[in-house]
C-alpha cells in the first residue's frame, strides 16, 4: 500500500459534500471535478495492474475512507471483456483514465408489484467513451448500463461509488428475459492499493 495525499484531501472533499447534500444528481455534479482532477495523475494504478487478467475485466480498490462513505476503484478491460447489464442501487462516477469503452444505458420500466415480469429493461442510449470523458448512475432510473471494451486496446477507467462497490449487494439483469440475479462483485486485490 502507499500513502497518497491526493487521496486524503479527496476524503476531505467528498465528505463535504455528502454532509451538506442528499440529492444524489447533486452529490454527482459536486464529486465530478475531483474525479476529473484524479484523472490527470499519473500515478493512479501501479504499472503491473494495468495488465489486463486473461478471463475478465479487473477491479481495484483503489482508496476507500474508515467511513466507507465512498470508494474508488480502477476497473483495468481487456480488448473484448464486458460487464454484464447491472445496477448499483448507488451513486456513482465513471470516467476513462485510458483507452475507450463502450456504456449501454438502460431504463427500468415497472409494470407493478403483480406483474408478470413486474418490470421490462429497456436500452436507451449507447456512448462510446474516450479518456477524460465521464459519466454516471444513481438509482432508480440512471442505474442500469453495460460496459465493454470492444476494442484493440487495453481501457482503463476509473469510478468513485457512495459506498464500497466491492461489498455493494446489486443484480445483474437480462434483458431479454426481464430476470435479474443477485450478486456481490468484489475487487480483485484484497487492501486498498492506497491508504
Ligand atoms: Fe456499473
């Protein structure tokens, strides 16, 4: 683990806004500057796990504060790896420190309780997103996207979520069917790369 100032003043930032702000569209608006700053280092995810793993994409935490208030994490994609249609059931940020991926959004249409299926999934809009570039979910209805990395190179983006994604229980959603499943997605390293 390493020490990162830049990662404390973020603390400091970031909990700022959550004290004076509920309303996740603005929490968003107010983290946004700091993730685009963060973007700028260089030195955000050591040289070794910015090697693709061979089976999927690879998820780093990268600092997470003693309040788990929030968390960033360095997704590393493969060309060709994807993320499966998901939620988050929290806000979140995902800008593209290098390369460029491909986000899927998608709207949840609710056909009520004693409907069969009680809710449809429907693609809204499809962006393709190259470095710097930075987008975000909350719930209940900016929520659910897919993420790929269609391309030759290797992409690498960057998200800060307002809790830890890792432990974050969510689903995955099939579009086709309307079904979703239960799911954890947790980092593949074990402490914060940054303390
Ligand atoms: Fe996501």
């Amino acid at each position: 683990m390493s020490e990162n100032k830049p990662f404390h003043q973020l603390e400091v930032d970031i909990s700022e806004i959550l004290a004076s702000h509920q309303d996740y569209r603005t929490i968003i608006d107010h983290v946004r500057p700091h993730l685009r700053q963060l973007l700028t280092s260089d030195e955000l995810l050591p040289a070794e796990l910015q090697v693709p793993l061979p089976n999927k994409y690879a998820q780093y935490l990268l600092y997470r504060p003693e309040s788990e208030s929030f968390a960033v994490i360095a997704f590393v994609w493969g060309a060709g790896q994807v993320a499966p249609v998901h939620d988050h059931l929290v806000w979140g940020l995902v800008g593209v420190y290098r390369g460029s991926v491909v986000e899927r959004r998608y709207r949840r249409e609710d056909h009520g309780e004693f409907a069969e299926p009680r809710y449809t999934i429907r693609e809204v809009s499809e962006v393709t997103a190259s470095q710097g570039d930075i987008s975000f979910v909350y719930p209940p209805d900016y929520d659910i996207h897919g993420v790929a990395n269609p391309f030759d190179e290797v992409a690498i983006t960057i998200h800060i979520y307002g809790t830890d994604i890792g432990k974050q229980p969510r689903h995955i959603h099939d579009v086709a069917t309307g079904n979703a499943r239960d799911v954890i997605t947790k980092h593949d390293n074990i402490s914060p790369i940054f303390n």
